[in-house]
C-alpha cells in the first residue's frame, strides 16, 4: 500500500463521520480546469492571436502529457486503473442510466472513463496536428527540425530550404488552395503537405468539441441520476461519502 492509498483509506474514514469524502486530488482539480481554459483560450484565439493560439496549444499539449503520467503513478481515483474498465461495463452503466438504476461510483463511471481516455486521444491528436502544421508553415516549434527542414525538388537541386511565402494557417481559415494555383511544384508539395495537417488539425479540434458536448451532458445526467453536483466536486475535490447500498 502506497502513500495515496493510506491517504485514501483516511479521507473514506473521515466521510463516514462528515457524510463527506476527498476523492479528486488538487493536481487531477487544477490540471482539468486549466485544460478547460487552454483549449478554448486556443480555439478562440485561432489566427487572430496566433502567438496566443500556440502557447495555449503548448499548455494543453503538457497537461495531457502530465495526465497520462498521473494516471499511472497519481492519487487513488486519478489512476487509469481506478476507472478504465472496457465498453461493457460503459454500456450497462449507460443502460442504467436509461433505467434509472445505475449504480453510483465514488470516482468516474465506467462510461466516463472511458470518455476520459477519447478525449486524452483527442487532444493528443489536436496538438500533435496542430504543431505540426506549425513546424511546415512556418518551421517554428518543437517539431521544426523533425518535420520541415527542408523539402525535395524535382528539378536536380536536391534539398532546398523551405520556403515559407505566406503567413501560417491555423485549422480555422478559409480554403484557398485555388488562389495557389500554378505556384510551382515545390510550393504544391509544401501546400500539400500543409493541407493534410491543416484537415487532420481541423478533424481534431470538432471532434474534441463533440467530445466535450457529450462529456458535459454526461455529467448533468450523472449528477441528476446520483443526486449529486458533479462539477462542484471537481471544484472542492469532495463528493458524497458511500453508503450502505454502494
């Protein structure tokens, strides 16, 4: 037994006497608003603030990396191994849901968990496409070297630099390949590429969006059907203590 399951079995021994239990530790409370405010910091930001964009970009790429490490070594209901259970248990937690006889769980529902671990894939997703693009357009950030530092002519002068001729996009403009048109092969390559991230980056970003959606209405059930505030225990770290029927 390690020191967060001692720290565990304590807090449990207080709720049964407060009514009360600790369950989400500050770390796991922090690092879920703070990614809240980094996606949509981003994503409102878009091309108007790119500077803004990227580093919002940055900080929610480092809280997802952080949450993967947390979810191994973290307190007791921040660990993977706490609330990852497979799609059968997501669904009969769904179906009693739908019955009304969902049985309440002190940390995430199975159906929860899982939601979990698709927006982890998601944002990993996100900001993984998005520095990317970043790296091909403008050959800045973590992933410059590795990407784009230079590109393969056809016309025997081997690898030239990349050339960057216009300011970078963000998964939010408008298409306009067809201003490009007859621009050149190397300049096509480089479109090219940046196309392909660009609708990838795109594609991440909805997709996390529907995500979130689901999550949020996920919650409301949830706290509707346990009688229970959810986002307030996100915000205290507290949530009901078991009782004799859970």
């Amino acid at each position: 037994m390690d020191k967060h399951d001692t720290r565990a079995q304590a807090a449990d021994a207080e709720g049964s006497a407060t009514g009360q239990v600790r369950v989400w530790d500050p770390l796991v409370r922090i690092g879920h608003w703070l990614l809240v405010a980094a996606f949509f910091t981003a994503y409102i930001a878009g091309d108007d603030a790119q500077t803004v964009h990227v580093w919002a970009g940055y900080t929610v790429a480092a809280i997802i990396a952080w949450r993967i490490v947390w979810g191994v070594v973290g307190s007791r209901h921040a660990r993977f191994a706490d609330f990852v259970r497979g799609p059968g248990a997501a669904f009969a937690y769904l179906r009693g849901m739908a019955s009304g006889k969902a049985r309440r769980h002190l940390g995430h529902n199975p159906a929860g968990g899982l939601m979990i671990l698709a927006l982890i894939a998601s944002l990993a997703g996100t900001t993984l496409t998005g520095m990317s693009l970043y790296a091909v357009e403008e050959g800045r950030g973590p992933l410059a070297g590795l990407i784009a530092p230079a590109v393969e002519t056809t016309d025997g002068a081997g690898m030239q630099p990349l050339v960057h001729a216009a300011p970078a996009a963000t998964a939010y403009r408008e298409d306009d390949d067809d201003d490009h048109e007859g621009e050149g092969h190397e300049d096509g390559e480089h479109e090219g590429g940046g196309d392909l991230l660009e609708s990838l980056h795109k594609f991440f970003v909805y997709f996390t969006l529907g995500l979130i959606a689901l999550h949020v209405l996920g919650v409301i059930a949830s706290s509707l059907a346990h009688a229970e505030n959810l986002v307030r225990a996100m915000i205290t770290g507290r949530k009901r203590a078991r009782d004799a029927k859970e």
